[in-house]
C-alpha cells in the first residue's frame, strides 16, 4: 500500500497567517490526491481534488499543488473557521490511503 | 443534494459482528459514476479506509488487506442503501465508523474518485 507522510503533524497560526502543509507519498501517485478538512466530532469534508483543483463551494484561500510524490496545501491567510485537521488522500489506486492529519491550532 | 444517514448499534461484544448500515438520497447505489465506501477513524490507526462496492453492469466491491477475510459490504437496492459486516470484532475495531460516496471528477488531464459526501459517523465500541 502506498503510504502518505504529511507534514507537519500539528501547526500554531494565527488569523490571517499563509500556512502550508505538505503531504508525501511513498511512490509516485500523478496527481491523484486530495486534501480534506476536519473539524471535531464531524466527517471529513473535499476542499481540493486531483492535487490542485478546488471543490465546489470551497473558498479560494484554500490552493492545492504538486504532482508525482510531493504536494502541498497552502491556506492563504487563515480565518478562524480554518483551524482544523488536515489529511491528504490518495487516489491512485487501492487500497486508498490517508496521511496521518495536520492540526492546525490558533496561537 | 447527495446525503447518507448511517445507523447501527453503537456497543458490540468481541467475537461478535459489527453491522451498520448507510441509507442513500439524492444518488442511487447502482449508479454507474459512484462508489460507496467505508472508513473509520481510530486514535491509534487515524483514517483508514476498509473497502467499497460498485456497479458496473455488475456489482464489484474491494477491500482493504486488514480486514479482509472480515469484512462483506453490501448493495441493497431495494431500500438504496449499502452495509458494512465486519465480523470476528475485537476491542482494536473500536472506531468511529464513516460511509462516504466515492464520486468522479474531471478535469483537462482526466477524471478523478474523491470521497464526496460522508455520513455523520458511528461511534462504535467493542467490549464486553
């Protein structure tokens, strides 16, 4: 199976903030990726597909990139509904496997 | 508007089945451009994803090595609805239990399956 490493596993920011994660995969998966958002006690919710594309409804601080093993989710300038938890997913093949999350906590 | 409600019971004894089960609107579990997943979530193993059923002329499903030689999903078209049987539990199975529609995507470069929609999740607890 193929693994995923995100990095880093928890990040203090504030409003206003760019923040960045990043997600490795353990063999080259294209752009087959997501990225998912996690907020206490809820189902995970698709902000990006296929590494860079954004999800209907999803705001457009929120930007995906990379392609191959390394990808990165950059939030452009934090707002408060955005601390959360943040997985990588992907989707090149089966079974589909998820980065371990990224908390991203309020300094 | 895709939803999906899940219900089953929360506390399952060890040696036991797990049974939930995941009622669909707004889609139809034989559609022929989605797939219907489950996963959980557990502190020790974070989100794991256990298997999926899908109709393409004929219904398909695969499964995570893991659970494997445990676990059955199943299609119920009569009532649009797919379960999870996961049998043989142990505590390690304590999770929180998600079904999510796995959906298509395209782009210039092609097509892509995201888990799109999810259900509420399940708190499920295997002990005596």
């Amino acid at each position: 199976a193929i693994q995923m490493t995100q990095s880093p596993s928890s990040l203090s920011a504030s409003v206003g903030d760019r923040v960045t994660i990043t997600c490795r995969a353990s063999q080259g998966i294209r752009n087959d990726l997501g990225w998912y958002q996690q907020k206490p006690g809820k189902a995970p919710k698709l902000l990006i597909y296929a590494a860079s594309s954004l999800q209907s409804g999803v705001p457009s601080r929120f930007s995906g990139s990379g392609s191959g093993t390394d990808f990165t989710l950059t939030i452009s300038s934090l707002q408060p509904e955005d601390f959360a938890t943040y997985y990588c997913l992907q989707d090149y093949n089966y079974p589909r496997t998820f980065g371990q999350g990224t908390k991203l906590e309020i300094k | 508007q895709v939803q999906l409600q899940q219900s089953g019971p929360g506390l399952v004894k060890p040696s036991q089945t797990l049974s939930l089960t995941c009622a669909i609107s707004g889609d139809s579990v034989s559609s022929n451009s989605a797939a219907w997943n489950w996963i959980r979530q557990s502190p020790s193993r974070g989100l794991e994803w256990l298997g999926r059923t899908y109709y393409r002329s004929k219904w398909y499903n695969d499964y995570a090595v893991s659970v494997k030689s445990r676990i059955t999903i199943n299609p119920d078209t009569s009532k649009n609805q797919f379960s999870l049987q996961l049998n043989s539990v142990t505590p390690e199975d304590t999770a929180v239990y998600y079904c999510a529609r796995e959906g298509y995507y395209y782009d210039s470069s092609g097509y892509y399956q995201e888990l799109d929609y999810w259900g509420q999740g399940t708190l499920v607890t295997v002990s005596s």
